[in-house]
C-alpha cells in the first residue's frame, strides 16, 4: 500500500466517504508535508495548518496533518476555496497548496479517478508564503483571559472586546448565533 492509499483510508475511516474533497485534501496535505520536508508518517507536532474551506477537504488536511482544532494547530479560515498554507513552526517555512481547475463529472467516481490521473505540478499550485500567526493564536496555554461583563463567560486567547470600558465576549458585543430558550 502506497502513503496516498494509506492516508486515504485513514481519512475514509474518520470522515466516512471517499470523496472528490478527500482525495483534494490528501494530495494537498501530502505535497505540502513532502515541500516542508515532514516525514508523513512521523510526529508533526510543530505545524500549524490554515484551511481554507469548510468541507471535506479540511477533514483530510486534519487528519494527514496531525493538525487541530483542539490543539490549536488547525485554524479555519473559510474563503470557500480548496487551499491550504502548511507552516513548519521549526523552520519557519510554509508553502500554500491551491487546486487547479480540473474536469469535473456529474459521476463522483469519474471526478477521482481524473484528479488520481493528474500529476502534482498540474494539479496543485505552490507559493512559499510567509505567515504572521497571532501570540493568541499559537498552540498551549491561554496567554490571556478574562470574563465578560454581560454574560460573565470566560473569554480566553484575547477573544474579548472592550466597549464603553467594559469588557465583552463577541456574543455580547455583536449578538450570538443561537437564541437561548431556557436558563
């Protein structure tokens, strides 16, 4: 079994589907980890990954990657793009994976077997980008806390605003995304 074959199905047994965007988001990750000279298969503790869609493509990128949401080494910034920006936080390197335009099929299984058949060079784009990663954007402890005002939540990694003196979550200071029904 080759590593594409191994990762693909290491991605299959997480996501549940093999799909155009896993098999996108496994090509990236692996041209990103060969171009940042990361072994695969090795630890990967010093990456930090931003993902640029919210789709199965970023399941893959977690998942070849070993970066996280929860380890703080996957950040989600959504253009709505199959792109990706690897950073090797040792060497200071990171290199941005964009997808070219490909053939696309109404049949899902035609789309994979043309984008298997393209090489790297055609199918991938790559830019060595430098990346400026926020203090309260890097894996560990919270360097900063506090507590909202409103709500009087805990804000951690300096997610907290100030408005008229007072300190408050987002939720506070711009309204929430869900409407509480209950206390």
């Amino acid at each position: 079994m080759d590593d594409f074959e191994y990762f693909v199905n290491k991605v299959n047994d997480f996501h549940g589907h093999i799909c155009t965007g896993i098999v996108l988001g496994t090509r990236m990750s692996m041209a990103a980890l060969r171009y940042l000279a990361v072994d695969p298969h090795g630890k990967k503790k010093n990456l930090i990954c931003y993902a640029e869609i919210d789709r199965c493509m970023t399941d893959a990128v977690m998942i070849v990657t070993g970066c996280s949401a929860g380890r703080r080494t996957l950040k989600l910034v959504d253009y709505g793009k199959f792109a990706m920006t690897l950073i090797n936080q040792d060497t200071g390197k990171a290199i941005r994976v964009t997808v070219n335009d490909y053939h696309r099929s109404e049949d899902m299984e035609e789309t994979k077997r043309t984008i298997m058949a393209i090489p790297d060079p055609r199918l991938l784009s790559f830019k060595d980008v430098y990346v400026t990663i926020p203090e309260n954007d890097l894996p560990g402890f919270p360097r900063k806390t506090a507590t909202c005002s409103v709500c009087g939540e805990q804000i951690m990694d300096g997610r907290d605003t100030e408005h008229n003196g007072a300190v408050l979550c987002k939720g506070c200071a711009n309204g929430t995304y869900y409407r509480v029904i209950s206390k």
